[in-house]
C-alpha cells in the first residue's frame, strides 16, 4: 500500500512548499512532486485475490443497494475502495500506454482517454443513484414477466463501473448470465482490454453477451434491448457525443424497454458563477448544517429561468435520424430574461441538470459531477464585457434568448438573443 501513502504524501508536499512563496521554496516543492511522481510511475500496485476482490465487489452493491438513502459519508470510502481495487487490475493489465492516454474528437464529440475515465467510479452519489435505479429496472422487468433482459451500456469506459458491482450482488444471489446478457460498448480499444481483465478476475464471463471495440452510434444488435444505460453526460450533454449515442439506442429499445437515465431536464438559471463553487468549501470540511447554510445563501442569488431541454427515449424517438448524422442544430427552448434589480453584480447565464434515473432515483444540482452548473461565460446579462468577443451574446432584462443545441464538434448549447 506504499503507492497510496506516497499518494497522500504529494498532497502534504502541495499543502507545505505552496505556502512559500520564495523561489527556493517553489524550486523545492517542484523537486520533490517530481520526485514522488517517479517513485510512483515506478511502482507496482497491490492486486487483491479472485476471492477478495469479488467479495468487494458484490459488498458493495449490497451495501448501496439495502441503504435507505445513500449518503456522501456512506458512498465516498465504498467507491474510493473499489477504485483502488479496479485500478491495481487496470494497471496490471496488457494495455499499451498510448491506449490508455489517447483521446481524441469523434464525429460526435470528445471521446477521454481511458486512464481520466477510471476515476468516474468515484462519482459516488452518481454511481450509487444509477447502481440504484438499475436494480429496480431490472427488479421491474422481471417482475413483469420477462425471463431474459438485454442490456446495452455504449461508452462504459475501462470499469463499467454501474453494472460489474450488481452483477457480482447479483451471482452471489442465483441469478446466472442466462437471464441477464450484457453488451458493453466503448471505442477505446484501452477500456476493453480493461474490462476483459477485470471481467475475467471478477469471474463475470457468464453475463457477457458482447463486448464490442467501436463507435457506439455505429453498433446496431442484432435484438431490441430491455434497458440501455447511458452514463456520461457531461454537464447536460456537453462537449461528449452522448447525446448521439442516447438517440441511436434509443431507437433500439424493445416496446417495454427502459432507458436509464428516464429523463434528463437541462435548466438555465442566472447566478453570480464566483459563488457556486460549492465543492472547495465541502472540501474545506465544513459540516452539513454548514454546508447547507452555504447553498442557502447562494441559492437565494439564482434566477431560475426554466428548463431548455427534456430528453426522454420518447423525445429521441422524435428527432430523425438524419438530423444526428448531418449534425444538425436542433432546437430548444426560448426563454425570456426576468427584470433585475439595479444593484445587481454582473449575471453568468449557466445551465445545470435534474436527473430522473428511474422510479425514486434522481440526481440534482451538486448530487455529482454531471450536475453541477456550467456557466456560458460568452452570454453577459446586464453588463458589456471588458474584453467583448464577435460571437458574445450581450443582453438585458426582458430581452429574449433562444436556445439550441449543437451536435457538430464539441455538442453543447448555443444562446442567441433574439
């Protein structure tokens, strides 16, 4: 467990030598970051046994699946666990360092390097939500009759890091591979080799229908699926092509078939951006009621403007198929900007999501990292910027802003005051 601690021992050197602001004390720190950085780049991470790490992984499914309502202090140190164990198999693994480093732009978006996705298990409200809404999914569709369910999760990255835990709580309770039959999806050739090491060590095999190396919006089944999970949707579709990915699956649900997420509800709100950094003060260890008086404050400082876009199967459903593939702009909503008081500091327009997983699962604003709000620095309310760029949208109160969305290059919104 050397590598761990000489882990932490970097964050002490950045606590110490940043404190000095003299250029001996920068130079010492820089030595020895670099210093640690090798001995780590060096070393080997323990592995646990077959047995040991598929006793983790099923606990930990348990753990999450029997709480009443998963808290930050309950999911934090499971996922951090799980991570350390996945990572000492991913690094184990035979995968070529410029599989596990490369990323690039697709025909649909960013596509990350495998060795940024495998810290996505640490998203621990996030993970336990979808680990939730999943098990009831599938608690719902056996419960319906159905003897077999199909499951897709396209862009799963090197951990599939919402399915392998349940599939472990799941041998470990009798249900075998031929009720469940698993297809995973990534285009990093990295993460497949990954899941095909770890799904070997977790004894997994049996639930594995496919694993394919490839686009996800290039992959069509040969039958319909009874739930397609979609993971990554980087503050509400931004800069990843999941929002194509989401489209393509979503026209190959079977006719009683889920998508997880249910319902994604992209919001505008006007805030002051310098207040919502919620995450530096949880980290500055503030306790609940502090933290809580914190997002009070703030929240009383937030003009809700309404919701952009709702994304459902059904709401995919609607759009053509040649849209996504021309990579068209597609339109959102239109909202209008409320009156503002004289005295108030310069508006950030940002946009945040409220997820509804399924049944009682949700996400909301700060649950996780796909929820917190991204700010249009480009859209200044009430203000004239001191440095104004060609493509700036400058409005006011009682103007009104029309919102699309973009699928060519990075995806994301668009806001035009018309």
């Amino acid at each position: 467990m050397h590598a761990y601690k000489d882990q932490q021992s970097i964050a002490n050197c950045n606590q110490t030598h940043l404190c000095d602001g003299s250029v001996a004390g920068l130079f010492a720190h820089q030595q020895q970051r670099s210093l640690l950085k090798q001995q780590l780049s060096t070393q080997v991470l323990p592995t646990l046994t077959k047995k040991e790490l598929q006793t983790l992984n099923a606990g930990t499914a348990a753990t999450i699946l029997q709480a009443h309502k998963p808290s930050r202090e309950l999911v934090t140190p499971l996922f951090n666990s799980l991570f350390t164990a996945y990572n000492a198999v991913y690094q184990h693994a035979d995968i070529a360092k410029a599989e596990r480093s490369q990323q690039f732009i697709s025909k649909h978006g960013l596509v990350m390097a495998p060795d940024h996705c495998i810290h996505t298990i640490k998203d621990g409200l996030r993970v336990s939500a979808y680990m939730r809404a999943i098990d009831k999914a599938i608690t719902a569709l056996f419960g319906g009759g159905q003897e077999k369910i199909f499951i897709a999760y396209p862009a799963c990255g090197p951990f599939a890091p919402l399915l392998l835990p349940l599939l472990s709580h799941y041998q470990r309770q009798g249900i075998s591979g031929e009720r469940l039959r698993i297809t995973l999806i990534d285009i990093q050739p990295g993460a497949i080799a990954s899941l095909h090491k770890l799904i070997t060590e977790l004894g997994l095999q049996e639930y594995i229908q496919q694993m394919y190396c490839g686009d996800a919006c290039a992959y069509n089944a040969p039958m319909l699926f009874d739930l397609v999970i979609v993971e990554a949707m980087q503050h509400g579709f931004s800069r990843e092509g999941h929002f194509a990915i989401a489209h393509h699956f979503a026209q190959q649900l079977s006719n009683n078939g889920y998508l997880i997420p249910q319902q994604v509800d992209v919001h505008a709100m006007l805030n002051i951006a310098q207040l919502e950094y919620v995450e530096q003060w949880r980290n500055e260890g503030l306790s609940a009621q502090q933290l809580s008086e914190k997002l009070r404050a703030i929240s009383q400082q937030r003009t809700e403007l309404g919701v952009v876009m709702s994304i459902t199967a059904q709401s995919l459903r609607a759009i053509a198929p040649s849209q996504i593939e021309q990579q068209a702009l597609l339109g959102a909503a239109t909202l209008v900007l409320p009156q503002l008081a004289e005295h108030a500091n310069k508006q950030t327009l940002s946009l945040y999501t409220q997820i509804s997983l399924f049944a009682d699962e949700r996400l909301g604003l700060y649950d996780s990292g796909i929820t917190h709000p991204l700010p249009d620095l480009s859209v200044c309310i009430n203000f004239i910027p001191s440095d104004p760029q060609a493509d700036d949208t400058l409005a006011n109160s009682g103007d009104t802003l029309r919102f699309y969305y973009s699928l060519s290059g990075l995806p994301g919104f668009l806001v035009i005051k018309e």
